[in-house]
C-alpha cells in the first residue's frame, strides 16, 4: 500500500476562471458553481491554505466522509468540520446558562407533531442568535472568520440566514445544484440571493478537471440541472470507455477489484454501493480476498455513528454507500448496481444518483450487475457503445 | 556632472505570467506560453521579448493588467550578460527615423548585437526598448520588482500554493517608484512591430527536451552508464553504442531527417503534443496510433485490454515477460515495455518510485527520458525543479535548444551544470564516499584496494611505512541496485553537494 500521490496544482492546470477565484477579495460573499471534476473543491481548498497561517478560516463540508478525505490529503492541518456538527455546537455553546432547552438545537417537526431530526428550525435559531446579539453575549463569535463552504447546495437558505444573523459576513461558497443529495439544500438563486450577489458576480468553473473525458462523457448521460453549467467536453472515442459488466459469480467481481488495486498500491478504488447491505457484504469480500496483500479495505456508515476510518491519503479500496461519497474522488470506481432501484418512478432521483457516484472517477469506471437480478436501472445507463461498452465476466 | 547610470532592461508583466515562466522555464513571447496567458507587452511584438531600458512606460504596465483589474504587475529586471550570441532589434528615440519609409519595416540599421548594449551607460544608448528572439533562459532574471510588500508576498503566498512554481532562484525587492512612470500615451511600438519577421521556435519540443533532460539528469544516480546518457543528451550528442530507444528520441528531437524511427515517431509525437497533465487522452491517441496497423494492432489489444482490468497476470510478471523476449532478442526494439511502462505507470513521480528487480540501468534512464519528455519541463515534481542549479541549467538547455532548432543565432552562457553523483564518487574523495556510503547504506556498493606497496605483517595485521592512502571503487552492479531503489529528493541531494563541496 502506498502513499497516494497528492499535488498541489500546477499553474498550467488552473485555467482563467479559476485564477480569478483565487485572486477574490479575501473579505466578503462569494459564490462559485461549477460541475463535478471542475476543481471547486481545488479553489476552496487553496483560498483556505491562503488564510492558514492567520488562522482566520473554517472550511465546512456537507458529511464526515467529505470533511475526512480533506483534512487528510489537503497537505495542511485544515481546521474543518462538518457544517452541520459545527453548526450544533455553534448554537449549544452560545446558549447562556445552563438551559438545556436553549442548548437544545430547536428541530422542525412533522404533520404529527414530531419533531425532525437533523431538521433544525431555522427561523426559530435566528431568533435566538438575533436575541444574543442584542444582549452582545460576551461569547459570541469572531464575526471575521472566512467561512469557507464545499458542496453548499446541499445547505439549506436558513443555514446562511442563522449565521449572517450572528454577524458573520465572510462567505465562500463552493456548489453544484445537479449533486444536491439532501431534501434540505439551495438553490443556486437562493445561494446567490442568500449573499446578496448580483448573478454576473458568480463566478461559473466550466472545465472538467477530474475525469477522463469518457467518464465525463457518461456520467453527462445523467445530469438533470439545467442552472448549473455541464462541463466542456471533447469529443471523441476512448479507451477509458465505462465498461458495463454484467457477472455470473460475485467472486469475478471481487477478483477484478482486488486485480486493480494491486496494480497500481497507491491507487484509491471506490466501491460504490446502493445499501448498507451491499456496503458490508463487499466489504467482508475485499477483505478476505486481500488478506496477505498490502491492500488497505476500508469503510463508512452513515449509520454507525463512529468517525470516519478510512486513510484517503494512501491508496488502497475504500467501500461506500453513495450516499457519502459526494466530493470524494477515487482513482478507479466500481458501480455495484445490484439493489439500486427506481422508487415511485422518480427516474431522475436515481439519474443524480448516478451522476454523483459516476463522476467520483477519475481515470476508470466500471459499472457491475448481477446476471441473476435484472435491475430496472439498467435501462437508465446509455445504450451508446461509445457511452458505455458492455461486458460479461 | 551627475555621473551616468548604467542601462538596465526591463520586462513589465504580472504575477500571473512571471509564476507560468518559472514553471515553463523560459521567457518567452505570448505563443510560448503553455497554460493560460494574460495580455502584456510580450503579445505586443509576436516573435520577440520587448525589454524596455530604465523606465516602463505607463502603457506597458497598464497593459499588463488590462485583462483583469485585480491582476498584480510586477517588472522583471533582465540582464543581458548570459547572451554569448545574438542580435536584438532596437528603437531609437526618434523612432520614424528608425523605419524604412517604403515597408514600414525596422531597417537594418535596427540590429544590434547584445553585447555591445552590455555594461553601457544610458547616455550611450539612444534606445527606447529591444527587442530580443524569444525564448529567453530564466538565468537572464537579474531580479523581480513588486510595487509593495503585500504584492510581493502575494506573489510568494500563491506560488508556494502551486505544485510546479519554483520561486528559489528569483531575487525579488519592492520598489514603489518603478511603478509610477509618466503618463504616455499613443502605441508602445510602432505598427510594423506587430508583424516583425522572426524564426518561429518549436515550443512543445523545447519544453519536453527539457523534461526528457532533467529526468536524464535525476537517473544519472544510478551509475556512470545513466550519467554518460545524460551527458550527451545535454550536449545534443548521438552515440553510436547507444541502444535504439535513445536513438529514437534522439533523432527526434535533433534529426530533420524521416529515418527508421519514423512509423514509431507518431507516437513520440502524441507524447510531445500531450501538455496537459493528468489528462490521460494521449492513451487514447497512441492506441489509435496502433490501432491503424494490423502490425501493431495486437500491442493496442493488450494495453486496452488492460485498462479495462481484463488480464489476469500481475504486471511484475508482465513486464519479467517482456524482458526475457528482448534477452532472446537483444536488438529488438522494447517499445512493448516502454508502452506497458507508459500507461501502467502514467507519472514521473511513480516512474521514480517504481523498482523492478530485472530493469537494467539503461531501461531506468531511457524510460525516464520517455516519462520527462511526456510530462515536460512544466510537469516534473517540484522538488526536483529544485535540484541545486536544475532550473537555471535546464533552462537555458531549453533556451539554447530553441534557438538552435530554430535557427536565429542566438545562444547562452551554460549555468554550471548540477553535479552528478557518479562525479562526486571520485576515488579521491574518501571521505564524501565513506559518508554517502553511511548515509545511504550503500556500503556494500563499494570496495577498498590497498596501493600495491611493501608491508609487514604483524599479528595478523598488515604495517605499511607511511601513509597510505586507500582508493575505493564502486562495484557497478550493487551500486545500480541500491541506487536504482533509492529516491533521492532535492534535500538529499543538497546534503550530497554540500558534503561533497566540504560545507
């Protein structure tokens, strides 16, 4: 297992647009979208290396596994969190005393009466954050920190209202509107309206960076968005195809994954998976075909509430369920369709999802399905052979 | 009498450029920039760098900005003392006397050889600006000027945060004053500028020559063998005990014949044309190159069907394959395993990392002139841009390079070269050998011979009269092997030339 490779960009890989974002003011409100692949989360990161030394930042992301892969391969001690536990604190730490019903983060609730949780109730924070700063609480925040924000589409309006409540004013928004994963996420008007920008001041990243252009060329089979920009692709056929194989034994599966890892140690290979199932069931596979290899099997739930044990700095396979590999890329992806389904025939929830999970490669793609299960999602993928080429093993 | 300044040329351009130049290595005009390139006066006089004596003029430095307001100029001061050949066109004060009426062309009496501007004080040069050939070598930047601190640590801050900006060799000062010139107005040079004859330079090449010679330089680790194949690709010099493999690129890069090499050459030139890093399109390229031969059709068939993850050998064992085909065939041309190597192991970063214990030191060296080449000067690590004297020596190899491919006369002064590691190993140096031998567990990689001179043995041990001074040697075999699984970064290698130096 080896150190994966992690460069800071050269100036010949920065293109205009990408140049003017880093030369934004250091104070004030800015907006960037862009696709996946279009260096957003480049831009982010080197604006927060540009405040590290003053130390008068915080870099948020939208899920741990995000906030993870960051800290680990950004090649400086990031001072990050995830929006939403920062976002907890923030609002427990400025209740005063000892009430706990202040503390308490004040939740949305349900038709019932129940309150949602992870749904804090934006208005009534503002509230109390306006209250704080009329009583000019001794504990409030440095206002003049750069909030530095990734995959803030998946934020909602009143996330950006709560704290420009509190007298923050120093925004740096990263987004993509085609990627938002939550139910509880902005617009990109909202975002623009939020910051009180004009529209000519967001900043548009066209340019695909990350993927091959046949990856991108697929994972564009499923962009849905028609506010943010698709990325510029050339066109032509390719090597790096996504290929579609279609698997008689799970173990060819496991085989072929295992094979790609050991290719090349310092390769990051994501499996990506549709349920928890799926994500432990592979993840048991890999690792007892690479016992005795110097290969790393690693992974993540959502679900377990344990932090996130995966080291993105080296290479090795790491199995997700989609859901948290948003903002992470890998060298090589494997597409585990088995268990994806299309519910209440809401065909384009399942598109963003295999735009999302597609987009994660970089250099290859491979997408994997049962012989034994048909899966309606199948009839989803291209049927463009220069799209997608189909295989059996 | 005030006694009269020395002429000094200067470059207005910004932050932007300046970081693209050092990571390219040269100055050149606005067609020699590989990435993207912000308008200055350097797209003013196609062909040429302008260079402007004493004073920028209020256009030029407003020109250097005039694609984005928030951009921050800076001046290169330029020193023309490393130009040991070369012309440059002038303009005078009185500049419609400098024109042919008939043409609007420079006259002749416009060429002016560089060494005669050199050393000369101002009041002798009636000359507004020059215009010089591009490229320039970076070893021409006597030093930068920002027009404020804050500039200037912006400069430093954002290239810090660049993988290929090297700002080592630049000396930089704030000077407020160079900033603020009388307002001109009217054109910086006269129409006829924008259409000035020149030779056209072949930049992609220069820029992979580059590449291909510094990683020549980095394998020349390896052993006296790697270091006389560095030796003479710097010196633009062909062997005829040479493999192939260097033949091929050798030719392509100084031969303007169509030669043996030449159905092969199409795929050196996908790797010359390929500047975008991490940008795996040019797989694609090459096999569709061999694609286009039913001779070479199975080559492409093996390298995608390795992509696509379907051959089940592991590649030490692909690679263990070829070999022992080309030991049964020693003249065989490897382009299978320079192919295999090229898309198995796509950076020079993993190249450098990677050991395989049948590689021979010539296959290390060659396949690192292929991987410079493919990445080009502007792709290699960093550190390695920072090897003591690298930059300064490549570029002006690159520069050199350039200009004698493209015919214009012009040549520089060579920066000492960085020193090779089999050089410094000199049997002389016995104690630099005995503390690289420590430091880098090489000790087995060398022997001791005692001078051939009378002595008495003792108690076992051997009593020479006087001093005696033993000579080691390398044993070349063991020397390649540990050599060859080492990575030695620009911190060991200044610890090297320091040691070896006596710092």
């Amino acid at each position: 297992m080896s150190k994966r490779i992690f460069d800071l960009p050269g100036i010949d890989e920065l293109n205009k647009d990408q140049k003017a974002v880093l030369r934004l003011k250091e104070s004030g409100q800015h907006l960037v979208i862009g696709g996946p692949g279009t260096g957003k989360s480049v831009v982010a990161l080197l604006r927060a290396r540009k405040f590290h030394q003053k130390n008068n930042y915080l870099f948020l992301t939208f899920n741990h596994v995000l906030n993870s892969s960051t800290k680990q391969i950004c090649g400086i001690d990031l001072k990050s969190d995830t929006a939403q536990s920062w976002f907890y604190s923030l609002q427990f730490n400025l209740a005063p005393g000892d009430d706990f019903d202040l503390k308490k983060m004040p939740h949305k609730v349900d038709s019932n009466g129940r309150e949602i949780q992870h749904s804090p109730d934006y208005d009534r924070v503002i509230e109390r954050f306006d209250s704080y700063v009329d009583q000019n609480l001794s504990h409030l925040p440095a206002t003049d920190t750069h909030l530095i924000i990734d995959e803030g589409q998946d934020l909602p309006v009143g996330f950006y209202e709560s704290l420009q409540s509190l007298g923050y004013e120093n925004f740096f928004i990263v987004a993509d509107q085609n990627q938002q994963i939550t139910e509880e996420n902005s617009s990109r008007q909202e975002l623009t309206d939020v910051l009180a920008l004009d529209n000519d001041e967001v900043v548009e990243l066209n340019e695909n960076y990350r993927n091959s252009s046949a990856i991108a060329k697929f994972a564009q089979h499923f962009y849905t968005d028609k506010a943010t920009p698709a990325p510029n692709l050339p066109d032509r056929a390719s090597l790096d195809t996504p290929t579609f194989y279609i698997y008689q034994m799970v173990n060819s599966c496991v085989s072929m994954i295992h094979r790609e890892s050991m290719r090349d140690t310092s390769k990051l290979i994501g499996v990506i998976v549709a349920t928890e199932t799926k994500r432990d069931s592979y993840t048991k596979f890999l690792s007892k075909a690479t016992t005795g290899d110097d290969i790393t099997v690693s992974s993540y739930s959502n679900e377990s509430k344990q932090s996130v044990n995966i080291d993105f700095s080296m290479g090795g396979i790491v199995v997700l369920c989609d859901k948290s590999v948003k903002g992470i890329e890998f060298d090589t992806v494997f597409i585990v369709l088995d268990d994806l389904k299309v519910i209440n025939n809401d065909s384009d929830a399942i598109k963003k999802r295999l735009y999302v999970m597609s987009s994660r490669a970089k250099e290859k793609l491979f997408l994997l399905r049962s012989a034994a299960i048909p899966n309606e999602v199948e009839e989803l993928l291209p049927t463009d052979e220069k799209l997608m080429i189909r295989d059996n093993i | 009498m005030a006694t009269p300044i020395k002429a000094i040329w200067l470059l207005p351009t910004n932050i932007e450029n300046l970081q693209m130049m050092l990571a390219q290595g040269l100055i050149t005009d606005a067609s020699g920039f590989i990435g993207s390139y912000y308008k200055d006066v350097l797209n003013e006089c196609p062909g040429y760098v302008s260079l402007f004596k004493n004073e920028v003029p209020g256009t030029a430095l407003s020109l250097a900005k005039s694609e984005d307001a928030s951009l921050i100029s800076c001046i290169i001061k330029i020193n023309l003392k490393d130009i040991i050949l070369g012309d440059c066109i002038h303009t005078r004060c009185d500049i419609e006397d400098s024109f042919n009426v008939d043409d609007v062309s420079p006259k002749v009496s416009n060429s002016v050889p560089i060494q005669s501007l050199q050393g000369k004080k101002t009041i002798e040069l009636d000359y507004e600006s020059i215009l010089i050939q591009a490229p320039l070598p970076l070893s021409c930047i006597e030093e930068v000027i920002f027009s404020s601190k804050a500039d200037l640590d912006e400069f430093k801050n954002a290239s810090e945060n660049l993988g290929n900006v090297s700002i080592k060799i630049l000396k930089c000062k704030v000077d407020k004053k160079e900033f603020t010139p009388p307002v001109s107005s009217g054109d910086l040079f006269h129409n006829s500028f924008a259409n000035l004859e020149h030779n056209s330079v072949e930049y992609t090449k220069t820029y992979s020559f580059g590449g291909l010679t510094s990683l020549s330089l980095y394998f020349s680790k390896n052993g006296e063998e790697s270091a006389s194949f560095f030796k003479s690709i710097s010196e633009f010099s062909d062997n005829e005990n040479y493999p192939l493999e260097y033949k091929w690129i050798y030719e392509y890069f100084f031969s303007n014949e169509n030669d043996k090499f030449q159905k092969w050459n199409a795929i050196l030139d996908v790797l010359n044309n390929n500047k975008k890093r991490n940008d795996i399109e040019y797989k694609n390229s090459i096999i569709e190159i061999l694609n286009s031969s039913p001779k070479t059709q199975s080559i492409a068939d093996f390298l995608t069907d390795y992509h696509r993850s379907k051959i089940e050998k592991s590649d030490t064992q692909i690679i263990e394959d070829f070999i022992d085909d080309y030991k049964k065939e020693p003249n065989k041309f490897k382009i299978q395993l320079f192919l295999f190597m090229l898309f198995y192991k796509d950076s020079v970063e993993k190249l450098i990392n990677y050991n395989h214990p049948s590689f021979s030191e010539e296959e290390y060296v060659l396949l690192g002139m292929l991987f410079g080449m493919n990445s080009s000067f502007i792709g290699l690590p960093k550190w390695l841009v920072e090897y003591e004297g690298m930059h300064l020596y490549i570029s002006t190899l690159m520069a050199n390079y350039a200009h004698q491919k493209s015919n214009t006369g012009m040549k520089f002064k060579e920066p000492s070269k960085p020193l090779l590691l089999t050089d410094m190993l000199s049997p002389k140096k016995i104690e630099f050998i005995a503390w690289f031998a420590k430091s880098f567990d090489t000790n087995d990689s060398f022997e001791t011979v005692m001078p051939n001179k009378d002595y008495q043995s003792v108690k076992g041990k051997k009593i020479y009269d006087g001093i005696i001074v033993p000579e080691y040697r390398i044993l070349k075999d063991k020397f390649f092997n540990t050599m060859s699984s080492t990575v030695i970064d620009d911190k060991h290698y200044s610890e090297i030339c320091k040691k070896f130096k006596g710092k």
